[in-house]
C-alpha cells in the first residue's frame, strides 16, 4: 500500500496543475483569433446592440464556416472581448475551438447570452495589451494569431497606441481593423474623424497580411464583418470583392 501510495504521489506530481495545458500537450488550431469590439461611449446602445448582431450573424455565416472547416486543420480557437477606455477590457466569450457550424453556434450563443453594455473612452492601447494576454493563456496553440479589432474612434485614453502595437508585433500577433466610419456626432457633439480608416491603416494594424474593411456606418457593419472574418480566417493572399478594403 505503502508503495503504491508512492506510485500515486510520484504521478500526480509530474500532472500538470488544474487548468494548465502543458505547450506539447495543447490542442493545436489553424488560428487563434480574438475579436476586439469597441463599446466606448461615442457608441450609443442601438448601435452597441448593432455591433453584436453583427458578429453573431457573422460567426455562423455560411462563408465564415467555410473558411474555418477549409484550414490545414479545419478548427481554430476564438475568443470575443469587448473594450472602451484603458479602464475596461472585458472577455464575453473565452478560448473556444470552432470546429463546424454546430460549435460556431454554441460560440455566438454564449456572446449572445451577456448583455450590451457601453462604457467611456477609447483605448486602443489598452485593448492590444489585454489582448496579449489572453493569446499568453490561451490552451490552444495556432499557426497563426489575429486580434481583429473594431472601432468608431481614435486612441484617446491609456497607454500610446505605438508601443502597445509594437508589442503586439513583436509577439507575432497580426492586427486586422475595422474602423466604422460615420457622419454622427458623439453624445457630447463632437464630431466624428473623417479620417478613421486612414489613422487604422497607419496607425493601429500591423503584422504579415495585415488589412483593414471599412465599415460605412453601423447598418452596414454586419455585412463588412461576415466578408472580414472570412478573409482572416481563410489567411492572407485572399481578395475580397466590393468592399473598402486595404492591406499592407
């Protein structure tokens, strides 16, 4: 008894700690993908609740499923966080592999089960660093890591934008954008930039194949995201067709 007790204990110490995978031990994903959505206060809730829609209708899209069964290994792992000034970054969803249109539903219905909220500020910054550390904790491991960031605004708030995106660079993350571009002022009449996907194309992506889709306001957002996601998940080399779109 004496010896097998010992058997057990030896064992149980060469296991990895609850919740750790160990790096040879994890799943392994065509992509690890982080969708960033922007719900700072220049987004009102109709248009924070429009946002949601959006990707909810977008991760079980028909060519957004295609475009993750098509992969080497025909899964990838997603995570939906949500993100206003350097003082709030929250995940809605985390690390979940998407295999097939089954599982990107169960995905959309855990985003779709939180509620809409929006909060103040706009830091770009903030959202890059936080997102770091999900891809640092994330059990799955992908050939490739995207965080696909979408926004109405420039960084005003938190860290500079710079350091944060070097960063990110650095730790083999690409940065894909969707600036909303609009005409309508923010609750304190400020008027919105005009030159929103200018200032993401220069300023926020970055990395190999990164690009940007401009969405033209927010009724049209739900069609931009479908044809993004499908392209960053398909992976770099892919044109997509009528739409406002630029790489690097």
């Amino acid at each position: 008894m004496r010896r097998a007790a010992s058997c057990l204990i030896l064992l149980a110490g060469l296991l990895p700690a609850p919740g750790s995978v160990s790096p040879g031990l994890a799943e392994e994903v065509d992509l690890e993908l982080i969708l960033a959505v922007d719900i700072s206060g220049s987004i009102d809730h109709a248009e924070a609740l429009l946002q949601r829609r959006g990707y909810l209708k977008a991760l079980v899209d028909p060519r957004v499923v295609r475009a993750i069964t098509g992969g080497e290994r025909r899964r990838i792992a997603i995570t939906y966080m949500e993100w206003a000034g350097g003082h709030y970054q929250k995940v809605v969803a985390g690390w979940t592999v998407v295999r097939d249109l089954a599982s990107a539903r169960a995905f959309a219905e855990a985003v779709a089960g939180n509620p809409v909220t929006t909060e103040r500020w706009t830091s770009i910054s903030a959202a890059i660093d936080f997102a770091l550390g999900l891809f640092d904790a994330n059990p799955y491991r992908g050939m490739r890591k995207v965080l696909d960031i979408s926004g109405d605004g420039k960084n005003n708030n938190g860290g500079l934008l710079a350091p944060a995106r070097a960063r990110a660079l650095k730790a083999g993350v690409t940065i894909n954008g969707l600036p909303i571009v609009n005409d309508r002022p923010n609750p304190w009449g400020i008027p919105p930039p005009k030159d929103l996907d200018r200032y993401y194309f220069d300023r926020v992506i970055g990395g190999p194949g990164a690009f940007i889709v401009v969405a033209r306001g927010f009724k049209s957002f739900g069609d931009a995201v479908k044809a993004k996601l499908a392209l960053e998940i398909a992976g770099p080399g892919r044109l997509l067709p009528n739409l406002a779109q630029r790489r690097r």
